[in-house]
C-alpha cells in the first residue's frame, strides 16, 4: 500500500482518533458532573446560550475556566451531544435529542448516572488490564484489578450501588414507559416476576397499568431487594 495513498491517509487519522477516543467518554463525564445539560435546559426553554453563561449557572462562586468548558462543549458538539450555533462571531450551544437524555425529569431521572456508573475508580482501573483477560481468562479484569468480583465489590460500596441502581432507573423507566404504550402483553397476567429487577421501577409501572395483576415479585439480590422502594402490597 502506497503510504501517500488517500486511503492509507484516511486510515492514519482513523487510528488517531480511535487512539484519543477516551476524550469523548471523558469529556461526557465532565458535563454530567457539571450537570451542565440541566444549566442549559432551564426547565425546557434550551436557548442558546455560551460558555461563559454556562460557565455562571454551573459554577455560580465563578472559580474555574469558561474556556476550558467552551473546549469540552465544542468536541462533543462534533459528536452530537450538543448543537453549536455561531450568533454575532460568539460560539452558543443548545442541547441535540442526544444531550436531552441528560436533562433530569420531574421524577428526577435521567441518563447521567448511568453515564456516571460507567466512569466510577473501579471500573477504570479494570479497563487497562483487558489485555489479561486474553492471556488469562480465570480472573476478570476487574477483579484483578480490584481484589474481587465486581457484584461482590459493589456490595460492599454503598454510594456505588446506589449510582448503579439510580442508573437503572434513569435507562429502564423512559424505556418501560415507551413500551407500555403499545404492548398489551400483560393482559390476563395474574402473578409478575422482574428477574434482576433492582429498584424495582418497572415492575411498580407495569403494575399501575395493569392493576389485574394480583402478585408481584421483584427478583434480586437480597442487598438489592432490601434497598428497593416498597411497592404496597406486592413484594
């Protein structure tokens, strides 16, 4: 292959950017705990508004670097996170369908713990031993890297359980919502089991749609089932 050839070109930059692909997931860490989707939401108006006025709602004392913001704004713009507008030569950006997910509902859900979840110490200090799942598959990465299995160790760390868990909700209810609508699969169901159904939210909204069912069983782990909200009289 010719090295000034077009596709060995293409194919350098390719490997670039799959070499610095971590600055994506990254970068959408930082947002989320900036909780600046929220900041430019502003309870559904999503004007366009810059980093600089992003920069003041997300960090009102004013310590820190709108700059810097305006850099993480504009990459993941380029991956439709979010919509950059130029108004007068001054960047502003407003959320895409993308970056709504991250937007917390009147039930205070969205997908930003679940983009949390995935970024926690643990979960990165796993990542970089992949490579020894190849040369020796007895031991998972994460428990090479942690000392022990990952549900083992999430017990035992209650703030990450409960992130693992708030993340479930934010994934499953717009999900169950959007299914209830069309799917009457329920009907004539008298007794319901949700395996491995952690908080317990889709069977609580099963349930409300279709009060016919008579027993509910929300199925886990017993460390999981004893923090789940009681659904009245199902268990």
């Amino acid at each position: 292959m010719e090295e000034g050839s077009e596709s060995r070109k293409q194919a350098r930059l390719a490997i670039l950017e799959l070499a610095n692909m971590i600055s994506v997931p990254m970068s959408l860490n930082a947002v989320v705990r900036l909780n600046v989707a929220d900041a430019i939401w502003q309870g559904g108006s999503n004007a366009p508004i810059s980093a600089a006025q992003i920069f003041k709602r997300v960090l009102p004392a004013g310590d820190g670097d709108a700059e810097n913001l305006q850099r993480v704004l504009r990459m993941l713009a380029s991956y439709g996170v979010f919509e950059e507008h130029l108004d007068g030569g001054e960047r502003k950006y407003s959320l895409t369908d993308v970056g709504k997910t991250l937007v917390t509902d009147d039930q205070g859900l969205s997908y930003a713990p679940y983009v949390l979840q995935h970024h926690q110490d643990a979960l990165m200090r796993a990542w970089p031993l992949v490579h020894e799942a190849v040369v020796d598959p007895t031991r998972e990465p994460f428990e090479r890297a942690n000392g022990e299995a990952a549900y083992a160790y999430y017990l035992k760390q209650p703030e990450m359980n409960e992130l693992m868990v708030k993340a479930m909700s934010g994934v499953s209810v717009p999900f169950m919502r959007a299914m209830l609508e069309g799917y009457d699969g329920f009907q004539g169901v008298e007794k319901l089991v949700d395996v491995g159904g952690s908080g317990g939210d889709c069977l609580r909204m099963i349930l409300q749609k279709h009060p016919t069912v008579k027993e509910g069983i929300n199925f886990d782990l017993p460390e999981v089932v004893a923090k789940a909200p009681q659904i009245p009289g199902y268990r």
